[in-house]
C-alpha cells in the first residue's frame, strides 16, 4: 500500500513533512519531561517507510505510484529536499550523542540506539539517491542545497561511531553486526558518486565533495576492502574525462 495507495502516500509525505518541522526532541505541548527519545526514534524510523514509497515493487505486477504524487503530497520539491537533509543532519546529530556503549554487546542500549540511527541513515541515504534519480528537480535542488556536503559530513561524523571492531558477538550480528554498520557508508558514497556522475553542473558536484573533506574523509576512516571508493574514483575520472 505504501507504493500504490495515493491516499497512503499523501497521509506518509504530511506526517513526514509535520514531523521533521518539529524543533527539539518533543511534541508541541509537551511539558518536557520526555526523556526516551520519541522524536529521535520516530526521526529515524520513518526514513524506511519513506524509501519504501518511493522505490520500485520488486514485484512487477504491483502498481508503484510515480514519484511525483509523493513530492506533490509532501508540497512540492524545494519541502522534499529541506525536511530531507533536515532529517539526516538530525538523524546524524542523535547518532553523534549516543552514550558510549558499556558493553558492545546486541544487548547494550547504547549499542541498539546505534544500530537504529545507523538504518535511518542508510535508508535516508537510498531515498535521497532514489529521488535525485528520478527527478531532475529533486537533483539539481538537493545539490544546491549542499547535499553532497552534508552526506559527507554525516560520514565524518559517523565514522568513529561505527567502524568499531568490538567483539566476536557484535561484529557478527546478522543485523547489527560491522557488514551491517559499513552499509550505511556504501549509500551515502553512493548517493555521492551518482550526483557526481549525473549532476548538470558536475563542476559544482565535485567541488562540493573536495570543499565537503570528502578524500580525507576516505584516508582516515574507509577499510581497504570497502568498495565506494571505486564508485567514486571512477564517477569523478568519468567526468574528466
């Protein structure tokens, strides 16, 4: 229903739009005595569900809604690309807070508020590639708006949070284990690599991304064996050439 229901779609894009102009961590009313993080959470868990609108069915006979009915529920491109870097520079920025974990075990609370911050992160990442692919507009915004900046800022960021090689237990966690944790690296590099390669104006592309630290970013924190640096390497090459 997500990708074919319009009336799903709109209720998701307005609630999406309502939460992320919220400021701080608590509802309008509330007297401020929240202190499990509800806003954070609800941050980074909707960034599923908005992926989920607007990717494509892998089943071919489910009607999947065009993107354009999304972005016109959620009041157009310039909402679209605001409330989305919005959220994953607050995404990051909780991610970042997180207590140093006590234990790094899958049981540790610090270590699953990781685990859920690092999946709102990688799923904001493959909707932010996923509509920069699909509408130009969305494209060409979303870089003036400094994405590229700030995806490599939430990498920085991020970084030491996540390559962490703990223990047996969690670096082989099927779900929040250093494979899982490294994901989030491959879409934000992705997305990077994409907006190199399609930008209209690939100069401003690959200076936002040089500005950004982007290669220091790569030298200090990228394991040997990661891919994106390829992807990049070859995205960058492709366009000067």
């Amino acid at each position: 229903m997500l990708r074919s229901s319009v009336s799903v779609q709109h209720f998701v894009a307005q609630l999406w739009i309502l939460v992320g102009n919220i400021r701080g961590d608590v509802l309008p009313g509330d007297p401020g005595t929240t202190t499990d993080g509800l806003i954070s959470k609800l941050r980074a868990s909707f960034a599923l569900t908005n992926f989920v609108c607007v990717s494509e069915s892998e089943n071919p006979d489910r009607i999947t809604l065009p993107l354009s009915n999304y972005i016109h529920a959620a009041g157009g491109v310039k909402p679209v690309v605001f409330t989305l870097l919005r959220y994953i520079r607050r995404i990051t920025r909780d991610a970042a807070a997180v207590k140093e974990p006590r234990s790094w075990t899958p049981r540790d609370q610090s270590v699953q508020q990781l685990h859920l911050y690092t999946l709102g992160l990688d799923y904001s990442f493959q909707f932010l590639q996923t509509i920069s692919r699909q509408d130009p507009s969305c494209r060409a915004q979303l870089i003036r708006q400094g994405s590229i900046c700030t995806v490599v800022d939430t990498i920085t960021q991020i970084l030491p949070r996540i390559l962490v090689q703990a223990n047996e237990e969690l670096d082989f966690h099927p779900e929040m284990g250093l494979a899982g944790r490294q994901k989030v690296l491959w879409s934000g590099y992705a997305y990077i690599a994409s907006a190199i390669r399609d930008a209209d104006d690939g100069v401003t592309a690959v200076c936002q991304a040089i500005d950004a630290g982007l290669i220091q970013t790569l030298e200090k924190g990228l394991f040997a064996r990661l891919t994106p640096t390829v992807a990049i390497n070859q995205s960058v090459a492709a366009w000067v050439t």
